[in-house]
C-alpha cells in the first residue's frame, strides 16, 4: 500500500497491508491478551497510558512531521493536536477509576446491590486520518483503560502514525497482544466486519458508518458511530465586535483546510451586519498563508484526499449557477499537490449543495437572515446534527435558538471545540454514542448487576 505525500504527491512510504490469515491471528492474540490485561487493576493499566503520553510528548515534533507528511496538515497545527490530545490523558488520570469502581447501591437489609463494569472484550477501533490523535485517543485510549484489547485500524490515508501509536503504546507497558495496529483500505475495514469482535468504534463518513451498523447488527454487540456534520453558526444583530466574530467564524471553518467534522460548513448572519461580517471574513481568509506545510507560517496546506477536489468544484460551480456570488478562492491551485483556493462564497441559499453536503474543505457559504425564527428554520434544515454555534451579546437570546436545534454540541460564542469533561456524540446522520467524559468511559464496559444475601 501506498503512502502519498499530498503536498509533492511523492510517494513515501509502501506498507504492507495486513491479510485475511493474518487478521485472524490478530485477533486470536488479542483474545488471549485481554483476559490478562483486564485482570489488572485500572491503576496499572492507567499507569501504560500515563507512560504513553510521555513519550508522546517527548517525540512530539518528530511525530507531527510523520502526520504532516501523510495528510498535508500544517506542522503547527500538528503539534497543536499532537500537545492538545494529551489533555484525553489528563482526563483519563482524574477519572477513569472513579468511574470504572464498582458501586455498591444497597449495603443493608436482607439483600445487597451492587454493579460492576467489566471491559466488552476485543474491540475495532476503525479510526479517521483528519485529527488521528484527538479521535483515536477518544477511543482505544479509553478502551485499553477499561480493560478491553483494541484491534486499531487507522485510515489508509494515516496509517504511519497509527503505527506510531502502535510503536509508542507497546513501549509504554501495553502488551503486543492488548493493542495491535493493522493496515489496509476499505476491503480490510470489511474484514473486521465479519470476524469475532465485541465492539465496533467506527469515525468517518454517514455512508460507511450506516453500511458498518447494517452489517454487524445481527451480532448485537455495542456500535459506536462518530459522523459527518453540516454544522452551522448563526451571527445574531447585538454582536458587539462582529470584525472579531468574523475572524472567530473563519477559524471554525478554515482551520486544518476545513477537514474536520464540527467544522463550521454554513454561515448565516443578521441582514444589519451582514455586509461588515462579510468584509472582514473575506479579508481574514484571503490573507491566510497556503503553501508548505512544513512551514510553520503556513495556516493552509494540501487537502489529504485528491478525490475531494472534485466535490469542492461541484459545489462551488453549483452555487455559482444558481445565484451565489464568489468573494475569494473558487479554484484548484495551479501548483503540485492536492491544494484548493480558501473559498468564500455568500448570496447562499438552501437549495444549494455548499448549504446542504458536507463539504469537509476550505470552502464556507453564507447566507443573510432577518430573524432569529428564519436562522433556526435553515439551522434546523439538515440530516446531521453534530454542533450548531451562536454568536450573540445575549446568552437568553442564543439559547433560545440552542435549545431547539437537535445536536449533541452547542456553542455559544464559541464553535469547532472538543473538550474532554463533556460528551462528544451526535444525533439523526452524525452518529451513535458518545465518546469522552463519564460516558465516554463507561461506553467501554458493560454493566453486571449483583443482589448478595449475607
């Protein structure tokens, strides 16, 4: 298998993709492997994963150039995720014991209660190459801690640093047969479908994660689906700065070359500020550096996926044809490797693809309301429900529109964040489950009620 550089479009690397009788014994391995790891107290587990983030850390920025090479990611923003993830870790230490301790609910009378979460077993891990630290940590971290071993299957499009993890996690403590990373494209993700596992952990697209749902359902063992989103922000008339709103709302859309899944994909702003929001959005995009992402001055680098230059020219040329009118951006760039115009495009409205399908790229559509009551209805116009933001001086005012918008994250005055204290899940095609905070770590074990008498 191929790894492809999307800044040169060299290629970089040749792996050798993990076959059938090699999955099988895999997962044979691990089987064994879990029924020790899970004997261990949760301390010394946590202590491997301690031990993890360490070295991490200490390699940091060898490890952001490994990802910069294989997604075009700007090296800052690796880093960035790279220290930022760590954070998944400093949860898991205030945590995770807590929340995986037995509890005894009824110590007294004739008959004694009590719950114990034990790990799921053997579980796949199939992760996404947009931010494979923050995602993946959001699972096999969580999973290893909980007693469970993790089959990982990176992205084909990040599989060196799934590697390292592999690499890093077995130098910590956690043993060869608790965590294996294994490496293909979608006919191995289809494997995995078919054999012995306890857990399916899926991050990436509504059409894979409803296909991974349909096939494994007749074994009923827990799926967890992190999906696409089309979220959208709202910028109300009482925003007291709306230059820095603006700047606020094309970082939640342009950052990491818009390729994230509660990046902001829709604007729509007052009718009495639309215009200033819209100069000062225009200017702050077209003023982003694009160029090498080795560079750390460079804030745009190449998409990862040379398929996706096509969907971002259908949707522009869409737009265009029916009315919308371009401010910045548009093209491909006449230049080696995978790389789109930042683009901004605004006379927007909902019968437009840039408005209604995810557009995972350096592409933003706005579109002038003149109510809050006309910003919800078009908010509310989508299949995904992942985030949805507001920017507004009035936080009565924002949460009234918050409050009926069917997502798993919202923001006020804020947009595009993941924290570990609450949960990240999301609702109608942006998927089942939660990940982080308390839930995020009990989603990895199964409760076992016990009624004693003395």
């Amino acid at each position: 298998m191929k790894v492809i550089n999307p800044t040169t479009e060299a290629v970089i690397a040749e792996l050798q993709p993990t076959d059938a009788k090699d999955l099988s014994r895999i997962i044979e391995s691990l089987q064994e492997g879990q029924k020790a790891w899970s004997l261990k107290p949760v301390a010394e587990r946590l202590a491997c994963i301690v031990r993890f983030g360490e070295l991490i850390q200490r390699n940091s920025d060898e490890l952001a150039h490994i990802l910069t090479s294989e997604t075009g990611k700007p090296l800052r923003q690796s880093l960035n995720e790279i220290q930022g993830a760590q954070n998944r870790i400093d949860h898991l230490q205030q945590n995770a014991e807590k929340w995986l301790t037995s509890e005894t609910l009824v110590d007294s009378g004739s008959t004694h209660e009590k719950i114990v979460y034990e790990p799921l077993g053997v579980i796949a891990n199939i992760s996404a190459w947009n931010f494979p630290y923050n995602v993946g940590y959001n699972v096999f971290l969580y999973a290893l801690i909980a007693g469970n071993s993790v089959l990982y299957k990176p992205s084909e499009f990040a599989s060196l640093t799934g590697k390292q993890f592999e690499k890093n996690l077995w130098q910590a403590g956690v043993p060869e047969n608790v965590f294996r990373c294994v490496i293909g494209g979608g006919d191995l993700g289809q494997r995995l479908l078919e054999e012995s596992i306890e857990g399916y952990f899926f991050t990436g697209s509504y059409k894979t994660g409803l296909h991974i749902a349909r096939t494994v359902a007749h074994k009923l063992v827990p799926v967890q689906l992190e999906l696409g989103g089309k979220d959208p922000l709202y910028v109300m008339d009482d925003i007291i700065n709306v230059h820095q709103a603006a700047l606020n709302a094309a970082e939640g859309a342009f950052y990491n070359n818009g390729q994230s899944c509660c990046a902001v994909e829709r604007i729509y702003v007052s009718d009495t500020i639309h215009d200033d929001f819209v100069e000062a959005l225009t200017a702050e995009v077209s003023s982003y550096t694009v160029g090498d992402p080795t560079d750390l001055k460079t804030y745009i680098g190449p998409l990862t996926r040379l398929q996706q230059l096509e969907v971002l020219k259908d949707q522009i040329a869409d737009a265009l044809s029916k009315g919308a009118i371009l401010k910045t951006g548009g093209q491909k760039m006449d230049r080696e490797g995978y790389y789109f115009e930042p683009t901004v495009l605004v006379n927007c409205d909902a019968s437009m693809k840039v408005m209604q399908e995810e557009s995972f790229g350096p592409v933003i559509g706005i579109q002038k309301v003149g109510s809050d009551s006309e910003a919800l209805d078009l908010m509310q116009d989508t299949d995904y429900g992942l985030t949805a933001a507001v920017f507004s001086s009035d936080q009565k005012r924002a949460l009234r529109v918050l409050e009926q918008l069917d997502v798993g994250t919202a923001y006020w005055n804020c947009c595009d964040r993941v924290s570990p204290n609450v949960p990240w899940s999301g609702r109608k095609h942006s998927g089942l489950g939660a990940t982080l905070s308390a839930q995020g770590i009990r989603a990895f074990v199964q409760p076992k009620s016990y009624h004693l008498r003395p």
